[in-house]
C-alpha cells in the first residue's frame, strides 16, 4: 500500500487507514451505496454513490488496458513471500509456540 498513487475503493469505506500513504500521497475514489459512507475515512476525489455493479458496469467501457504488469509482480512475490512466513510461523514444533 505504500506504493500506490491511486485507491479505488468498492462497497468498502476502507478501515485500514492506518497502511495508507500520508494524505496527498494518493488519489481515491470510491463507488459507495450509502452516501453517508462515502469519502468518510479516505479524502475521496470521486465519490459515486451508487449501486457497485451498475457504476462498474458504466465505468468498464472507459478503461484502457495496460499491458505492464512489473508492479503487479513485485507485489504477487512480495504477497508469496508473506504467505510463506505466515506457513512457518503456524508450524507446532515452532518454538517458541506463536499465536497462530
């Protein structure tokens, strides 16, 4: 999450403030059925109140495809390694014991 310019939220309001970038770091926006939800944690740039699969229905004909992919690998390898870390911290004969 550090590493992005732009978060585009979905029928969430986000609560994970705390793994964002600082304030103007990024841009957001978010698609948001309940109007008192939207833009309520994250300074949202596009606030769309609305019905989610509606707004990405009318969203999808304006996207372009992009065929870099070098940022979502690094984040796919980050995600496996994190994934392996997790496996080896719920070993039992892991001493000392973790929560997991």
């Amino acid at each position: 999450m550090a590493e992005i310019d732009t978060l585009f939220m979905v029928g969430t309001n986000f609560p994970y403030t705390a793994h964002l970038p600082e304030p103007g770091k990024f841009r957001a926006a978010q698609i948001e059925a309940d109007p008192a939800r939207a833009g309520g944690r994250v300074a949202t740039e596009v606030p769309v109140v609305g019905d989610a699969k509606l707004a990405l229905q009318a969203l999808l004909p304006m996207l372009k495809e992009h065929t870099d992919t070098s940022f979502l690998e690094k984040c796919q390898k980050r995600m496996g390694r994190w994934r392996e870390h997790m496996t080896a911290l719920e070993d039992s004969g892991r001493d000392p014991i973790a929560p997991q």
